[in-house]
C-alpha cells in the first residue's frame, strides 16, 4: 500500500492506497457521464481524487476509502488521483483515521524526470494546499 506522498503521475498507474474523504464538490456532467471531484487525504498528504457515475453517489465527506490501481494522471489539465477503467473505489469504514491537508500532490508542478522520461519529478509547488478545496480557517 503506497501513501499518498509517495504517489507521482504517470499514464500508467497500479496504485493501492487508502484514505478518507474531506470535501466532496457538486457533480457535474460531461456528456453522459457523472463526474465529481473530492478532496481525500491520508497522513501523509491529500490529493484530489475523481469519482465517476455511481461513485458520485457512493462516498461521502468522512468515507474512508481503500483504493486498488488507481491511477494518477493529468485529467482536463488537473492532477487528480481516480480509479479509472481497472480500479475500484471501496468504502471500509468512517471518520476514525488520521490525516493532514499538506501537501496537496494535486497542487504539485511536475516534470518528466530527465534522466529517465516514463517517470515524472517534482519540479515545484503551485499553491501549498488545495485550490479547489480551500481550508476553513
């Protein structure tokens, strides 16, 4: 099981990991498909995660999730952390985990790793936490 900073993006992605939901923003339509995005964190740092069709409706804000390959990649312009066409998004159990809202690896410049170009590194930090979810101070 990988924690959420160590994840890194790539087209490619056998991700397993888990983590509770934080926010969860409205769904949207693209074509026919239901999209939402959600703010997820584990004690190590938060991503933004996509949750597509019935998933919209199956989680919620303090859902804790187990993810197995999942994929993080560059949607629509944006980081995000899904499940994709191979993974699965499971509920297991509510509220009782620990987890920080920094970093955020959405909010992360990354750049195809010089010395190796199917890997992605970190190159700098766009904004320290979610821009999409900002903290309630």
């Amino acid at each position: 099981m990988v924690l959420l900073k160590d994840i890194v993006p790539a087209a490619q992605n056998n991700i397993e990991t888990k983590f509770i939901v934080l926010e969860k923003g409205s769904a949207t339509l693209e074509g026919k498909n239901k999209i939402c995005l959600t703010l997820v964190a584990d004690e190590t740092a938060a991503v933004h995660l996509q949750l597509w069709g019935d998933e919209c409706d199956a989680f919620d804000s303090g859902d804790i999730i187990h993810l197995t390959k999942g994929i993080f990649s560059y949607q629509h312009g944006n980081l995000i952390l899904r499940a994709g066409k191979r993974g699965k998004l499971e509920k297991i159990g509510e509220f009782t985990m620990s987890y920080v809202e920094v970093p955020n690896m959405s909010e992360i410049h990354w750049i195809p790793d010089p010395n190796n170009s199917k890997n992605y590194i970190q190159d700098y930090i766009i904004s320290p936490q979610s821009r999409i979810f900002p903290s309630i101070p």
